[in-house]
C-alpha cells in the first residue's frame, strides 16, 4: 500500500498521469464488484426459478385432487343416464290444454 501511496504522490508533483489499473485502489475492487454483482444475479435468477418450480408443483398437486372427483362424476352422470332412461317420458302439455 505505501508503494501505491508514493506512486501517487510523485504522479501529482510531478504531474504525470496517474495509471489508474495501479495507482488507484478502488480499480482493484472493480473485478470483486463485478462478481458480487453476477452472484446477486444469479441468486435472484435462483430463486425466481425456485418460486416458479414451487407454484407448479402446487398446480400439479390442486390437478391431482381434481382427477380423484372423475370417476365419481363418470358414476353419477351414468347413474344420472340410467334414471332418465328408466323414467317414462311425460307430456309437456299442461291439463288445461290436453282438451
């Protein structure tokens, strides 16, 4: 670090132009930055992936519960079929009009 300081020093006496990638530390930081930046990046992709993969699988989960009524309904509409079939058809005419 004192190397750098006395680099510094002797830039702005003598007015030379500094070297940025070795005079200025906060140059140094920029790859750790940079890679701070693209972990934050990828944690967020993560866990949006993570919601994601979480809602589908309740969707899959309500469709499962879902598919279980089916056969129930099959059940019911055939046993609904069945009565409507055995039941003799009445007339639509009210006793007023069967004159």
């Amino acid at each position: 670090m004192a190397h750098i300081y006395a680099r510094f020093t002797r830039a702005l006496s003598s007015r030379l132009p500094l070297r940025s990638d070795i005079d200025l530390p906060i140059t140094r930081l920029i790859p750790f930055l940079s890679l701070n930046s693209n972990r934050q990046s990828l944690v967020l992709e993560l866990q949006t992936t993570r919601n994601l993969l979480v809602s589908s699988l309740n969707k899959v989960q309500d469709l499962e519960l879902e598919s279980r009524k089916v056969p129930k309904l099959e059940d019911r509409i055939r046993d609904l079929e069945k009565t409507l079939a055995a039941t003799p058809a009445q007339s639509t005419l009210t006793p007023a009009t069967k004159r």
